[in-house]
C-alpha cells in the first residue's frame, strides 16, 4: 500500500482540484463522511459527541462532520478553538454552515468534555510540525485525561505525521481514521501509540501513484506480501530455490548461527550452509538435522579472513552470503567482512557485528561488486551513520534513505517499526511485530528470513521488505501460543513455514 508524506498528500490533493476538476470542499465533504459513517454504524444515537475544531482545513473537516452527525440525529455539540476570521476558506465556510444549521456550540471546556461520550479531535491534523501551544496543549491535555473515546480526524492533534513524533500533551486517540492514503508518521513510534487503531478512508481522488514522487514510501498489505512470496514449482528440487552461505557464530554467541540457518530453511531456501567453527557446528548439528557445515580454522574461537578462502570455490554469483549474526568484533573478524565486500559479487547480507566491523571502513561499501544489505538496529546504525539514536528515531525514513543512496545499499533499519531503504529512493515502514520480539536472537531470525527469501530470486529490496512482514507476523503468531514475556527468537522460526503458508 502506498504510504505518503504531508508534501506528497498536498499534491495528490492538488492534482484532484486542479486536473481532475474535484471542488475542495468535495475533497473536505468525502473525507468527513469517512467518519460519520463509521460512528453511525458503531455506536448508537443516545452517544453525545463533542466535535473539537480547529480554524484550518482540519477544523473544516470537523465541522462538516459535526454537521453530517447532526444532521443524523446525533446528539452533537461543537467545541471551537481559534479565530474564526482567520479560517482557511473551506474551514470558514464550514464553521458558517453549522452555525446556520444551529448546532450547538460551547467554548467551556470542561462542560464540552463532561457532556460528551465520544470527542472527535479535528483540531489541527497532519500540518503540525512543532511543539504545542500552551493554551492548545491544555485543551489536548484535558482531552486526554477524560477519559472519553477519542477519534482523530486525519491525524491526532500534536503528532507529526511525517516524522512520528508525538509533542507533549498530544493527544492519544482510540482510533485514527486518516484519508486518501495512509500518512508515513502515523505508522512510525510514537506516533502508531497516539494513533490507536489506523483506519484509511476515500476522499474521491484516485489513489493511483504520484509522478516522480521521492521518496516512494509504501507499507506492505497481506494482500501485497501474498504476491511478493516466491513461488513453488511442482517439478522443483533443492536447487531450484537457491543455496545460503552463513559465515556467523562464535565461540560466545554459537545460537545466532543456529537462528540463522534455521529461519533460512523456514523460509524456504533450497541449502543451507554453516561456515563456522568447530564448536559452532557442534552446537548446529545439536539444532538443525538438516544443516550442512563448512568447519574453518578460527583464531580464538573467531571466524577470520580464511574463511572465505575455504569455501571461495563452492560460491557462485547466485549463492547469497550472510554474515554477522554473533560474530564478534575482532581484527580478524574486520578482515572477514573486508575479504567479503571485496570478494562477493552476489547478494551479501550483513548484520550485527558485521555492521560494527564496517563502521570504521563504511567507503568499502562505494567500491564492493556485492548487492549489500545491511540490518542495523538503532544503535549499530548510530555508529555507521554518526547520528545519535535520538537523531536516528527522530527520522528513521530519511536516515536510512539518505545512508543507502550514499553508499548504495538496502537498509533494514530496524525499530518498532522497521524502515526498509533502497538506494533509488524507495522505502518500507513495516507494522507487523509484537513486544514480545524485544530479545536477543529476533535480528538472527530476520537476517536468516531475508537470505532464504533472496536465495529463492526476489530482489535485495523486496527480500529485505516481505521479510521484515514475514518475521513480524511469525512473532505475531509464536505469541499468541508461547506468551508476550517468554516468547523466544528461535520459537518464532517454528512459525515461519505457517506464515507464510496462510499468506
């Protein structure tokens, strides 16, 4: 599904009036009947409803709705907040229609609040940027601790829609019904903990694609993992779906390796092979029956650059290389992932201390032959990119973006919601995932699911996306057996297979 920024959201709105002939107060009218509709078939006419408006477009939209509700037999009363003669044009000719149709207005806060069952904020929408005024923040602040169900109207006041940052006092709405197309913030934290539940509703534009339009954001449906999964010949054998060639593990972290391996055969992947040490092929074999293992000499029970000159000759431009996953950071585990970049010429996944290998030698991703993908999570990203997590979580979107096209790479920046990036532009805000995946392991398992998908053919990029949703979802459904405290990172691989079997 395809995912916009407030600028993005701006022109397709304009392309509606200006090409397509589409009056704004349509465009107004349409996206206010999203909510009435959806409060007249949820609750019943004995619910009071407090519309809370603003003076811009938002306020406009809000005003229309308190007039649909009314003119429904709703029980609806309209909290203004702002100076009326400084309305948008829309706003301002909303606000003089239901004054005309005399529904009631009250600028008492407190009596606004204690009449109503339900509050709809349309107090100001996706244009804001900063932090709250103090006078507004109060009315957001009251709001919040009255405990009424609360829908947003296109956005909740004082979240930034782009960013996902979520300003003090702003409001925490039970359910957000957003128009035309979702709005990339709404799906970012904190934001997505403000939203509540994420309804997308029709404005009577067509939701076909922006031109040009960068960044090309989208997030993926069920609907869209379903087409994106590889497919599975009747005529097929091992080989058809690819081999991977997994140089993880160490003498400390032996289960990433484990989780690795494992989550690539879950995910469908044809061979599956473990390029480590002795004691961590011991604890494979343990693990996975199906496993094979290319034991290399270590140094310290570290993998190093001999390694690869081990296996070189078993590769091809079709084999799909990980590395990372509980390899630890020594001098000689740098020069493993240097021989790598250096070597490979097809897809090489790196993760964990991979990426802090690399940290110091990042211009070796601008000369590799390799198709890299990198999984950082926020703070291995912190030390690639030289950004403060809070820098980083403020804009994960641009971030990961800006640091693939740089040094032309995929980026699995992974959070809450993780920010997938290409290097042209494009990027994925996944919302699969649970709690429960806060643990060590859940990246192996990511990384191991990404290898297996790009072994079967899909590209770097759509690897990267379906297989941050398919991990997601995998925990999704590990925890509703196994619990949201305990759920381990190598329970979720039982699940994978099902996962992607039901989509």
């Amino acid at each position: 599904m395809t995912v916009l920024t407030n600028l993005q959201m701006k022109k397709a709105e304009e392309i509606g009036i200006k090409e397509l002939s589409v009056p704004s107060l349509i465009l107004m009218e349409n996206a206010a009947l999203n909510i009435v509709n959806y409060i007249e078939e949820s609750f019943d006419k004995t619910k009071k409803i407090t519309v809370f408006c603003g003076k811009g477009n938002n306020g406009g939209d809000g005003f229309a709705i308190a007039r649909g509700l009314f003119s429904r037999g709703f029980n609806t009363l309209i909290f203004p907040y702002g100076d009326f003669e400084k309305a948008t044009e829309d706003c301002s000719l909303n606000y003089n229609t239901a004054k005309a149709m005399n529904i009631p207005f009250s600028e008492d806060l407190n009596s606004a609040l204690a009449e109503a069952d339900i509050i709809v904020d349309a107090l100001a929408g996706t244009g804001l940027s900063s932090s709250l005024r103090q006078e507004l923040a109060e009315i957001c602040k009251k709001i919040n601790s009255s405990g009424k169900y609360v829908i947003a109207a296109d956005c909740p006041t004082g979240v930034n829609s782009d960013s996902g940052e979520a300003y003090e006092n702003a409001i925490k709405a039970d359910l957000t019904y957003t128009f035309h197309l979702p709005k990339a913030g709404l799906l970012l934290f904190p934001a997505r903990e403000y939203t509540g539940k994420l309804l997308t509703g029709s404005i009577g534009i067509p939701q076909t694609d922006l031109p040009n339009r960068k960044p090309a954001l989208k997030t993926l449906t069920k609907k869209d993992a379903k087409t994106m999964l590889p497919k599975r010949s009747p005529s097929s054998h091992k080989g058809t779906y690819g081999h991977v060639y997994a140089f993880s593990g160490s003498s400390q972290m032996t289960g990433a390796a484990v989780l690795n391996l494992t989550a690539a055969y879950r995910s469908g992947v044809g061979l599956v092979y473990g390029v480590c040490t002795q004691k961590t092929a011991d604890i494979i074999h343990q693990s996975l029956t199906e496993a094979v293992t290319k034991i290399v000499p270590d140094e310290g029970g570290f993998l190093t650059a001999a390694a690869y000159e081990n296996v070189k000759s078993d590769l091809t431009e079709k084999s799909v290389v990980l590395t990372g996953s509980g390899l630890g950071v020594t001098e000689n585990t740098k020069a493993l992932i240097r021989t790598l970049l250096i070597e490979i010429r097809g897809i090489l996944i790196i993760d964990a201390d991979g990426i802090n290998c690399l940290a110091e030698e990042k211009e070796l991703l601008k000369n590799t032959k390799a198709r890299v993908i990198l999984t950082p999570h926020i703070g291995e990203m912190s030390r690639l990119c030289g950004k403060t997590a809070e820098e980083i979580k403020k804009d994960p979107i641009n971030t990961a973006l800006n640091f693939a096209a740089e040094y032309k790479a995929v980026v699995v920046l992974k959070d809450a919601s993780t920010v997938t990036a290409s290097p042209d532009g494009k990027a994925c805000i996944n919302i699969t995932g649970t709690p429960a995946m806060s643990k060590g392991g859940s990246g192996d398992v990511l990384a191991g699911i990404i290898a297996g998908l790009s072994a079967q053919g899909l590209s770097s990029y759509d690897a990267a996306c379906l297989g941050t949703y398919i991990n997601g979802l995998s925990a999704e459904a590990a925890e509703k057996e196994k619990g949201s405290y305990g759920l381990l990172a190598g329970e979720t691989c039982g699940f994978i297979s099902e996962t992607m079997e039901n989509l």
